[in-house]
C-alpha cells in the first residue's frame, strides 16, 4: 500500500500521540524520569552558561593584569638599566674595575627580569589566543625555522636533518612558535658539541598514532628530573652553562594543551634529548 505524503504525516503524527499516550497511561514512572532529565539538562545548561560568563571575566581580569604588567613594571625595569648605562658611561672613570662590575650585574639583572617578562606574557597570550587549525607542512616549516637559527649563529656548524613529508593538522603560529623553541634550546645545548646533530622526525605510539620528534646528541638530562621540565622557570642548568629564562618548554607545553596533545622527553646526561609530541 502506498501513502502520499500528508497521509503519512498524519500516521506519524497519530502513532506518535499514541506512544505519548501509552507512555503516560502505563508508564508514568518512565514520564516521571523524563521529566526528571529535562530538568537536570536545563540547569546543566545554566551552568555551563555561569562557568563560562566566570571564565570570561577571568580572561579579562587576566588581560588586565597583563597590560598592568607589560606597562607599570617595564618602566622601571628601564629606568633601572638606563641611568645604570649613564653612571658607566659618564662617571666610569670615577668607578674602580669593581664598582664598574657591579653596575654591570644591576644591568644584566634588570634585562633578564624584562626577558622574564616578555617571556610570562607570551604565555598567557597562548592561553587566551583563538587556534586556527589547517594542514600545516611541518618540513617546510622546521626548515625555515632551522635556516633563521644558523643565520644567528653563523660560527656555528650544525647539522640538521628533517624528514621530508611531514604533515601535521594544527595552528601555524602556534607550531611555529613550538618549533622555535625546541630547535632554540636543541641549537642551545649542543653548543658544546664540536659536531651537533639535530633531526626532526616522525614515528608511532603504541596506539599507532604518529608522533613528531626532535633529537640533539648535546648536553642532555637526568631522567629523574624529567617532571620538571615544562614547568616555568623550571631549569636543569645554571644560566651561567646555558642562557635563558625557563619559559620556552612551558610554552611549548601549552601549545600541545590547546591542541589537545601530548608531549614527553627521554634523555641521558651527556647524551643528548629527545622531545616527543602528538597534536
């Protein structure tokens, strides 16, 4: 038999009043736990709209504060290095090698402080930035990364290998960002290296998932250590073996978070580290 179709909108529209009338005739405890569950979903849902109206507003406090700090400290971060560089250069040679000296640590103190805070800046501008996700050549974007690196240290010789055809589906600043800093720090601790290696590569997880590496036979760490890594100001090294601020593997790891991925290390002292990660 063939219905047109308003005779079967309207069987439709009967069978389902009848199911309505069974389920409330002979069923009026499932109608109870129906009703029950819109309920419990309609106060999820204005919950989830409170959380986010706090985030929001979290988000902005924390724009606030950034703004507070990349203006109100800055300036006297400046004034500090400024009027030290004016006492070196209009009254050094009132100053003995000593007091010289101590100026000199007033205004590498003050730059590292304003390196520190460039560095938490750029971090928390991670957290609230917008991911535009596409398919990215990660090859051609390494490359480019690795050339910038040896035109800065043009004395240097440094291997670096890439695999070709590396694909990965993420965010192109944010990515490149991740790979400055793990080539930075892989270009960093290889510096007392007389042949440095450095390759970046793809392999699998134990669920089959393809996972990026990047290898350097430098300096490298002891495993037991390994948790402290990404943390902030977190540093295996004195700043006096190898520069920096502490911040670039913590802002390594809070691009792998906002792509929903996950990043580790293996490494022997002396032999060199391996960083894995999958977006």
């Amino acid at each position: 038999m063939h219905y047109d179709s308003n005779t079967k909108d309207l069987r439709d529209k009967l069978i389902g009043l009848g199911k309505k009338s069974i389920r409330k005739s002979y069923y009026p405890e499932l109608q109870q736990r129906m009703d029950e569950l819109e309920k419990l979903n309609a106060e999820l849902e204005q919950r989830v709209a409170e959380r986010t109206a706090q985030l929001e507003a979290a988000n902005k406090e924390l724009e606030a504060f950034c703004y507070s700090v990349s203006h109100d400290l800055r300036a006297p971060l400046r004034s500090i290095d400024g009027f030290s560089l004016a006492i070196l250069e209009d009254y050094g040679d009132r100053l003995d090698d000593e007091g010289k000296e101590y100026l000199n640590r007033v205004r590498l103190a003050s730059q590292r402080m304003a390196e520190l805070i460039d560095g938490l800046l750029n971090l928390s501008q991670l957290s609230r930035s917008q991911i535009v996700k596409q398919e990215i050549d990660i090859s051609a974007l390494v490359d480019a990364v690795a050339q910038m690196l040896k035109q800065a240290q043009p004395d240097r010789n440094v291997v670096v290998t890439i695999a070709p055809g590396l694909k990965a589906y993420g965010d192109t600043k944010m990515l490149q960002i991740l790979f400055e800093n793990l080539l930075g720090n892989a270009f960093k601790f290889t510096t007392k290296c007389n042949d440095a290696l450095i390759e970046v590569g793809q392999t699998t997880d134990n669920e089959g998932r393809a996972v990026l590496y990047v290898r350097d036979n430098g300096a490298g760490f002891d495993m037991v250590y390994a948790d402290k890594l990404f943390g902030a100001f977190q540093r295996l090294h004195t700043v006096h073996e190898f520069p920096g601020n502490g911040i670039g593997l913590a802002t390594v790891q809070r691009i792998i978070n906002r792509h929903g991925g996950r990043i580790w290390a293996q490494g022997e002292v002396g032999q060199g580290a391996t960083f894995f990660f999958r977006l």
